[in-house]
C-alpha cells in the first residue's frame, strides 16, 4: 500500500517540466482563510460593502491564490519531501468567490546549489491571469525518497 510517493529529486527534474492544481474558491474558503488570518476586510465578508466599492462582488483574500501554489509543489512538482526557500508574487486581478483557478509552476532553471527555480502563473477559468511569480524551491534527496519507500515497506510487512 502506498501512502506517499516521493517527489522528484534535482537529477529527475527537467527545466520546463510543469504542473498545475486547479481549485473553485467557495465561501468556505474564504471564511476559513480569514479565520486563520484574521483578516475580516468588508472586501471579502460584505456584498454590499464590495459593490459599493466598485467591485463585482466580494472578493478572495490575496494569499488565497498563491497559497494554491502549495498543493502542486507540495504533492506533484517536484512534489513531497520538497521545501519552498524563496518566493514572489505579484497580483494583477482580483479573484472573486466562485472563480476556478488553475495554479501551474514551470521549471525556469535549475540552480547549481541543488536549488529549483519554478515560474508561477494562476489564471481563473476565463484565463485572466490572476498571480505571476516565482519559486525557489529544494527538491526531496535520494536519501529521502529511500526512507519513504522503506516506511511503506515496513507497513506493507506488519499489516
């Protein structure tokens, strides 16, 4: 049985190897991102309030979309075992409650400190592009994907 695979050391990546996640951002979402940070801006919690400020509706917290950026570095590219050293942003839509995003990073170059440089792009469903940036990140070792197969080796022979 697998839990988890290891994600792709420095030597089994490739620059422009890409992945994306894509999410519909739900009320839900909101409120759980504003709970978190205490963020209860009128722009993300009060229609009226948002309207009247010129906007279509209630908009997503800022974080929210970059944040999405976890789940494809985290479990697909280069995937678990990785860790985020360095990132940057910029925002140039708003995301409103109900757009789907798609959250794609892109292998730009990998560095020679065993460090990966990814290119950030997040779009909703009318491919507006929502967030642009980029990522440094430090891929799982060989040494790490060994202990993950010998975790699940373990469980496979005492289940």
């Amino acid at each position: 049985m697998t839990l988890y695979t290891a994600g792709k050391t420095y030597r089994e990546i490739n620059e422009g190897d890409s992945a994306v996640h894509s999410k519909t951002i739900s009320e839900a979402d909101v409120y759980s991102f504003a709970g978190i940070t205490g963020d209860f801006n009128p722009l993300h919690v009060d229609t009226v309030f948002a309207e009247q400020m010129g906007l279509e509706g209630r908009i997503a917290h800022a974080g929210i979309a970059p944040a999405m950026i976890a789940q494809v570095i985290g479990m697909k590219l280069p995937g678990v075992g990785s860790m985020v050293t360095n990132m940057t942003v910029s925002h140039h839509a708003p995301l409103y409650i109900g757009d789907t995003i798609y959250a794609q990073v892109k292998v730009s170059e990998k560095l020679p400190n065993r460090h990966v440089r990814l290119a950030i792009t997040i779009v909703n469903q009318n491919k507006a592009l929502i967030c642009s940036g980029e990522v440094e990140v430090v891929p799982p070792k060989a040494s790490f994907k060994k202990r993950v197969a010998a975790i699940e080796l373990q469980e496979l022979v005492t289940e």
